[in-house]
C-alpha cells in the first residue's frame, strides 16, 4: 500500500500576514507540505502577500504554495456557476 507522499493544507481563514507570523512557511518546509490559502484580490496588491510569498522563496519551497482565488462574501466568495463572472470581471 503507497505511503502519503505530501500533505496539503487548505487555509479558509489566514491571511497571508498569519502565514508569516505563525511561522507556517518553516513547518511546511521542514515537511515538505503545501498551502493552498484563500487570495482575495486585495491580497494580491498587499505587501503581506509580497512578504509571504518571499518568505515561500527563501525556503526554497515557493511551489509549495496553491492560490485558492475567492471573492469578497458579498461578491459570491466561492467560485461557482452563479459567481463565475465575478472573477473575470
């Protein structure tokens, strides 16, 4: 029976700053994991962004991070049939 190659973490609930402060960026290089994090798009024009993604590079682990793209709630939040243009638009 094969083994768990790597784990991946959905984060819902942290910001890109949480990421950073809680150190998660160096328990998951020590274990080879992955964060897959809720991205607003006011995360990405944010310097905690920069910063936590320039945390992932020095770790030399910046693959192991997955953009969970979502919506402000009022906007839809998650993507789906109903909220679909939201994110082109």
């Amino acid at each position: 029976m094969p083994g768990i190659e790597r784990l991946l973490f959905s984060a819902e609930f942290l910001s890109p700053r949480d990421v950073v402060e809680k150190k998660a960026v160096d328990l998951l290089a020590s274990t080879n994991s992955m964060l897959s994090l809720r991205v607003l798009y006011k995360d990405l024009q944010g310097d905690d962004f920069k910063a936590m993604m320039s945390t992932f590079r020095d770790h030399g682990i910046e693959r192991n991070f997955i953009p969970w793209p979502m919506l402000d709630v009022d906007a839809g939040y998650y993507a789906n049939v109903n909220t679909a243009l939201n994110f082109i638009i």
